[in-house]
C-alpha cells in the first residue's frame, strides 16, 4: 500500500463542484528557497486536477477546491499565497 501524497490529500481534502468562475492562485517564497518535494507534489497535482501553470508562481484552476488545495500546498511548504477569483473568458 503506498502512502497518499500531500497534492491528493489537499485535493481530498477541498473538493467542490465546478462553478462559474476560474480562480488565480499566486505564490511567492520570500527569503526560501523551496522545497524539492514542493515542485514534485504540484507537478503531480496539475496532472491529477484543473490546476495549471501560468507563470512561474502563478496557477489558474477552474474550481475553487483545486485552487484553495494548491493554495494549501504552497502554504505548507513556506509560501506567501493569494487567490483570486475572476470571471471565466468566454470566447465568442
């Protein structure tokens, strides 16, 4: 039996329907240099959820569970984080 990683136990842990929105979350190690097993578990996360990368320390997911987990994550490993909610882009 293996061990449920950290980006599944946050993922369990904030799940939530879709909604109408898209969600910003932003990170920042300030003075720290992260943890290798930080960039593991969001590589991880982003094939298991709708979080993906837009930057180097900026994510958009397309709930509110998956942005507050990878909020979660960043905060457990020492990150500044802030999460935005914005209006999906409808393209048309």
């Amino acid at each position: 039996m293996s061990r449920i990683s950290l980006c599944e136990k946050f993922l369990d842990q904030y799940q939530t329907e879709e909604d109408p929105f898209d969600w910003i979350v932003v990170y920042d190690f300030i003075g720290l240099k992260p943890n290798p097993r930080f960039w593991k578990n969001l590589e991880k996360m982003m094939g298991l959820s709708t979080v993906k990368r837009l930057q180097y320390s900026v994510l958009i997911a397309a709930n509110e569970g998956d942005a507050k987990a990878a909020a979660r994550l960043a905060d457990y490993y020492g990150a500044d984080t802030v999460v935005f909610r914005c209006n999906r882009w409808l393209e048309g």
